[in-house]
C-alpha cells in the first residue's frame, strides 16, 4: 500500500466492512449465482496484481477470457457462477512483467486493451501533461483537458509534445507482439491516441476504432475484437459504431456486477475498478463490489 491519508482512510473503511461480514456475503452470492465479476486495472505493480490473482483463486472463482463471455452470449457455454474476467486497460510497458508474467505464472486469461499511438511513439497524452507540470510549463491538469473540446485538447497536446520529452511508458509495438503470442493473453483495442471519445466528431471516432483495431491485427497477426472505452465514456453513437465495424464485445468502466441481463447489451459490459496503491483490503472490497455499493451509500451533501 502506498502510504497516504486516502489509502489510510480506505484501509480502515475496508477492514471494516470485511469485519462485518459483507465481503463474506457479497463473494459467497457471487460463488453461488450466475454472474461474472470483471475487474480492469491499469499498471499494477507485480506485488499488488499477483495478490489479486491468488486471493480470486484460492477463492474458488473461474476465470473467463472474452472468448468464454463471447461464447456464454451464444449460448455455446452456460452462464458460469462465480466467474471473473481480468482486463487491462492502456498498455502500459509495466504490464509485460507486472501482468504477463502473472498471467503466464497462474495460467489464468487477462485481456489488455491497447491505445496504438503510444505504443507507436512512447507515451500517453497524458504523460506530456505530467511532464510540463513537473518542469512547471502549465497550471492546468489532465482532468480539465479531458473536458475540453476536442481541437482545443489536441492543439495544446500538440504544443506540449514540442516542448517535453517525458521517458517511454507504453509498450513497444514488439513487446505488444510478444506479449500477444502468450496463450493466456488477448490483446483488444482501446483507441490509437486514447481520446475522450464523447467528445470527438464522428469522423475521428471511427477512424479511432477502425484504425486501431486495423494496426493491432497486423502487428499481433490474430482477429482484434473486443474494445474498452477510454476513460468509460461513450454512447450510442460510440455503440453503433463498434456494432458496424464489427466488434463482438466493449467494456465500459460502470461498477456493476455483470449478470445475464447486463450481458444482452454486449457494447455496455461493465467492469469493477481495481485501484493501484490502495491496500490489499480496500481492493478485496472493489473486487468483490462492496466498495462501490457502500461508498455510493454515504450521504452527500445536498447540491444547489
Ligand atoms: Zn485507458
């Protein structure tokens, strides 16, 4: 666990709910129902992706590849009780020892959704940002660029890129290669350049989900048909258009369990968040969606 008052707080807020039973409760109704609990994460260290792989395990859930979720849709496999999808979202150059290994180690499917144009050039858009707030070139972070339209974004990208070289975060093409010709591994597409997809005209995002998807199947040489949204933001247009470019499944980042009617809407898959850093406890309440239903329990303040 990284050590800072958030992660302090959310250890005694899990370790509480764990000593009330409702961990017990929530994993022994998801052992014993149909349903499949989806988690994605983004760059675990070995340690903390490991932990989550023995402890899913040694509970006794069943691990699904897209594959089975594709197959469970087409009646070809009965909706399993207690199953788990694990997916990766971004591709990060991490993930080759942190994830891979795992994966390969305990033999279970993990799917990692890659952005291509970081794996072409080295970094994330946000990278930049980090690196001109660390050299004190802007104020601004990279939640308000994921509000801004789309040109504004792109030209201040554009901007940073010249004035910043921040070192290399995302996988190479040739380790996203390599880490594809793992039988355990499925590589899906999460856009070429990761942008707020809500935000972009019609044109940039099919060109995002064509060309991605086109880049990924040469490199890896295998059919690239699952997506996840960046960020979790989409909507119908975002579903049309993966529905017409034909991909089978898209996962958004909605915290919910995914039972058999949530699977009817394969474009709108949710996925439980995993949160690196944060301690083992709070993460076992995530996985298992106590965090989310509780926390969505405390009052708020009421808005004006
Ligand atoms: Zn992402």
């Amino acid at each position: 666990m990284r050590i800072n008052l958030r992660n302090v707080l959310g250890f005694i807020a899990a370790n509480t709910f764990i000593m009330a039973g409702f961990v017990r409760q929530a994993r022994r109704k998801a052992l014993n129902s149909k349903c499949i609990i989806s988690l994605y994460f983004h760059k675990p260290d070995k340690k903390e992706f490991e932990f989550c792989i023995r402890w899913l395990k040694q509970k006794g859930f069943r691990f699904l590849s897209p594959h089975d979720i594709e197959k469970i849709i087409k009646n070809e496999m009965p909706f399993p009780k207690g199953g788990v999808c694990i997916t990766v979202d971004d591709g990060w150059q991490s993930n080759v020892k942190n994830v891979v290994e795992v994966a390969n180690k305990h033999e279970v499917p993990v799917t990692i959704f890659v952005s291509t144009t970081p794996a072409e050039e080295g970094n994330y858009w946000w990278s930049y940002v980090k690196k001109a707030q660390q050299e004190g070139l802007i104020s601004f972070s990279k939640g308000e660029l994921k509000k801004m339209p789309e040109e504004k974004r792109l030209g201040i990208l554009q901007e940073l890129k010249k004035k910043v070289a921040p070192a290399r975060d995302a996988m190479t093409v040739d380790e996203v290669k390599a880490v594809s010709s793992s039988p355990f591994i499925t590589i899906g597409s999460h856009t070429q350049t990761h942008p707020i997809l809500i935000n972009c005209q019609d044109k940039q995002v099919y060109e995002e989900l064509k060309t991605s998807r086109q880049k990924l199947e040469s490199w890896i040489g295998k059919e690239v048909a699952y997506f996840a949204y960046p960020n979790g933001d989409f909507g119908q247009r975002e579903i049309q258009i993966l529905n017409s470019l034909n991909y089978k499944l898209a996962f958004s980042s909605q915290p919910r369990y995914l039972t058999p009617e949530l699977l009817k809407d394969n474009y709108t898959l949710p996925r439980f968040g995993f949160l690196e850093g944060a301690s083992s406890a709070e993460n076992i309440c995530r996985m298992t969606g106590i965090w989310h239903s509780m926390m969505t329990k405390v009052p708020h303040p009421a808005k004006h």
